[in-house]
C-alpha cells in the first residue's frame, strides 16, 4: 500500500515531486484497476495541486458524495450520468488542503447491499466487502494514499478488514455528510481509508484543521477492554484468531488488558439498529421508492419493501434505547481507554455468494457514535483478518493512537 505519511515525508524532503506521487498513483491504477474495478471514474487528467498539506495526495471519493467535476451515480441506474453542481464540503476540506481527487470509486446501490464488480485486492475470488467497496479495494490495492467512505452499519470497518488497510469511522458528525447521498441521517458517518493509523491522524489534521490530530502519536500502555459481542452471533475461526493475535501483541508490548461485558442496555441498542437506519432509509429514499421502484438494485428493494411496516411509535422507542445506551457506553469508558472487538465475523465471502458481508459487529458502534479504527492483524488463507479499536465519543486521537500502539505491537510479535 501507498502510505500518506510516507509520501508527505518525501514531498517536504524534496525527493519527491507532488507531479510524481500524482504520476504514480495514476500508474497504480492502469495496473491494477482492470483486475480490482474500483473505479466507475479515473480521472487520467488529474493532476497535483498548489499548496497544501495534502499536495501529492491522490484520493478517491465515494460515488455517493457530490463532486462538481465528475458525475455522482450512487451505484444505480436512477441516477446514471447525474452532475452535481458543487462539491460536497467533505470533497472541499480535501481539495482546500491540497489533495488532489483522482477519480469516484464504486459504491453499493445508495450504499446499502448490492454487491458491485469490485473486487478483492488480494484474491479477486471474493468480495471487497461493502458499501465502500472501491475506496477500501483501491487502498487495499495500493492505487492511493487515500479514500473517503460512508458507514451507516459497516460500511468502512468491515471493507476495509476485508481488504486490509487502516480505516477509521470517527466520531459522529466529525466529517459533515451535506452533499452526501443520505440512508439514515442519524448514522450516516463518513470516514478515511489510508495505509496506516498514522495516514488517518494526517489525513483528518488536514481537512478538519483540528490541532488534536496533530499530536498523535502510539499510545502508551493503553487500557483496553475485549468485547467479544456475543449477542451478535459466533464468528469465523479466522476473526477469534485475529483477536487473540491482537490481545497477545497488545499485552506483550505493555498494555493492560481485559475482558469485559457490555451493559444491558448497549446490548439492547445493537437489536434496535436495524429500526432506526431503515426507518429512515424509507424516508431518505421516498422519491425513488415511490417514483423509480422497480429501478431500485433488487437487495435493496426487498429491504425497503420488507420494513414498510415501521412506524413512528417503533422509531421513537428505538431512538430512546440508544439514547440509554450511549449514557451508559460512556460510562464504561471511566476505567478505560479503548476496547477491541472484530472487525468483521471472519475473512471475505467469495464473490460467488453475492454479498459484501455482514455488519453485525460494526452496527454498534455506529449507532454510538464512538470513533473505530481497523487495524489489520495477519492473513487466514491469503485473506486479510483486522481488528477494531473503539475510543469514546469525541476522542478520535485516542482511537488512532490506541490504533498506532497495535500496530506496533503486532509488526514487532512477527
């Protein structure tokens, strides 16, 4: 992979041009994309920037986020050849701090869980993971330093395990999502894919401006509290490995380490998940579910035709239980600093089982709100294996840092 940090150090050192890391990433992907295809546009004329902390920076953007100079399709047909007419202002923090925006990558159908033609960087025989298929393939593939994403339920953790690359869903409304093709306006989140945890801390320094990002730097003996989620289902022998790997490193490199369980009430706000995104959903998509149905990408379709039935008085208490949740997730982080949980419940599906995988252990902590970051940990038949580091609400440094000791910890544990 192409790391952020890497190519910043060589740009302010002079031995390397912004033209040439622009040129290489270019070169990346003739290489690589007709085997991954997770571009639905490259913009073979993009070229590097003026100034900036992010000049050099080749970046690809999800196709459900506006951009003024290339179409916004959303993964379907409804929208085919559709030109916004402004950037959205998450494409604009980029484009402010100098990153240069190479091409669209492919998305789900409005996110959701329509596979694409995406696949797998490191065996094109299975999935890539969803909805932010291509920024976590291009990544993973070593195309560019840089993607943006969405998670409304698992939508950057998960791909980005799959393809094992560093990834962060921050805190809830860190990034703005205006311009931002809308599923359910209380989870929709947008997040970074980079190389390492120290690309995501530069990548967010320079667009959010925010000085906390600017300190980051390994955490020292961290606390952390392993949730193995158990309500949410057994995993694959490959995801419990991953985790003991990552609880081995982590304690042999001094961190302090337990296992513990989640309050009831958390509990209780991963079952209501569901009520709250697709109760939206219905009303985020009213125009096309109403005007363009049967032009919905089927998965999709049979969603939305299935939870047609929910209704205000569901919502409402849904939206209560997250409320107690949240107050008491905050709680449990008193006498701690991160916890560590599976990214996704084992390696990545084969594309012949046409799914992008299940977010029954991100879904969580979207709805929290907390900042997660994949770290990925070791391969199970070729296939990357990652873990999530999960801080609490508003310290996204933290998840990072905490993120950037495990790395360590795992690169020196072989």
């Amino acid at each position: 992979m192409i790391s952020l940090a890497d190519l910043q150090r060589r740009i302010e050192s002079g031995e390397l041009s912004p033209e040439a890391a622009i040129a290489r990433s270019h070169a990346a992907i003739e290489a690589r994309e007709k085997d991954v295809q997770a571009f639905v546009r490259h913009d073979k004329s993009a070229r590097a920037q003026g100034s900036g902390p992010l000049r050099g920076i080749a970046v690809g953007i999800k196709d459900i986020i506006d951009t003024a100079n290339m179409p916004t399709e959303m993964g379907s047909e409804i929208y085919r050849g559709w030109q916004p007419r402004a950037d959205a202002p998450v494409v604009m923090m980029l484009k402010r701090a100098g990153a240069t925006i190479i091409g669209k990558t492919t998305t789900t159908a409005f996110a959701s869980r329509d596979p694409t033609a995406t696949r797998n960087p490191h065996n094109t025989a299975h999935s890539p993971g969803g909805s932010s298929s291509g920024s976590a393939a291009a990544v993973g593939a070593g195309m560019i330093p840089l993607a943006l994403g969405t998670q409304t339920g698992g939508s950057v953790i998960r791909p980005a395990a799959y393809c094992g690359t560093a990834a962060i869903k921050p805190s809830f409304r860190m990034l703005p999502t205006v311009g931002v093709k809308c599923y359910s306006w209380a989870l929709d989140t947008v997040g970074l894919f980079g190389a390492r945890a120290e690309d995501l801390a530069r990548g967010l320094l320079a667009m959010t401006g925010r000085a906390e990002f600017s300190g980051v730097s390994p955490a020292k003996s961290p606390r952390i509290g392993v949730v193995r989620q158990e309500f949410a289902g057994a995993v694959e022998s490959a995801a419990e490995e991953g985790l003991q790997a990552a609880i081995k490193a982590a304690v042999r490199a001094g961190a302090s380490v337990q296992t513990i369980d989640l309050p009831k009430a958390v509990q209780e706000a991963w079952r209501i998940h569901p009520i709250i995104q697709d109760y939206e959903a219905h009303r985020a998509l009213a125009w096309e579910f109403t005007e363009r149905h049967d032009e919905i990408a089927p998965m999709l379709r049979a969603s939305l035709d299935a939870t047609a039935h929910l209704t205000p008085k569901d919502y409402d208490e849904a939206r209560r239980i997250s409320r107690r949740g949240r107050r008491e997730l905050g709680e449990l982080f008193e006498g701690l600093d991160v916890l560590l949980t599976y990214s996704a419940p084992g390696t990545a599906p084969a594309k012949e089982l046409a799914t992008t995988g299940d977010p029954r252990y991100n879904r969580l902590w979207t709805l929290m709100g907390n900042p997660c970051v994949n770290v990925p940990v070791l391969k199970v038949g070729g296939l990357p294996v990652g873990v999530q580091v999960i801080a609490r609400f508003g310290n996204d440094p933290l998840a990072l840092a905490a993120a950037w000791f495990l790395e360590e910890a795992l690169a020196k544990s072989g």
